[in-house]
C-alpha cells in the first residue's frame, strides 16, 4: 500500500493518547515510534486520508505538545 510519510514531535507523554486516536479512525494512518524519550514519531497515512490526518494534528496541537510536524522525503522505520 502507498503511504505518505510525516514526521512529528510531540511530548513523550502524549504517544499513546495520540497513537490511540489515529487508532480510532480505523485505516486512515499507522503511527511508528522513532524515538519514544524524544516523542519523535513517523506517521504513515494513506493518500486519500492526508486531508483528516491533517485537519486531527492541527486539532490536537496544543493538547499533545505538538513541537514538529512536517512531510517527510523518505522513512526512517519499516
């Protein structure tokens, strides 16, 4: 399946508060840890969902300490 890769910052605390969420909207994104001290994530978000995922991060933003979130050339993860 083709995905569009973003990266984000959040505050650690949050990954699973967000993790969760995306979980709700079944099939829309998968969520990878990079680095769980540094709340450093990749989402994988299918192309016809990057409107929501989107419109989710910018809601979200303040609640889950938002720091980065970005469109990425390539993934770090598998």
């Amino acid at each position: 399946m083709d995905t569009i890769t973003y990266r984000i910052v959040i505050d650690k605390t949050q990954i699973g508060f967000l993790n969760s969420i995306v979980e709700s909207y079944e099939g829309i994104a998968a969520v990878r840890t990079l680095d769980a001290p540094a709340g450093i994530l990749e989402l994988w978000i299918a192309p016809a969902f990057e409107e929501l995922v989107n419109a989710i991060m910018a809601n979200l933003a303040e609640e889950i300490g938002l720091q980065s979130y970005y469109k990425a050339q390539y993934r770090l993860s598998s």
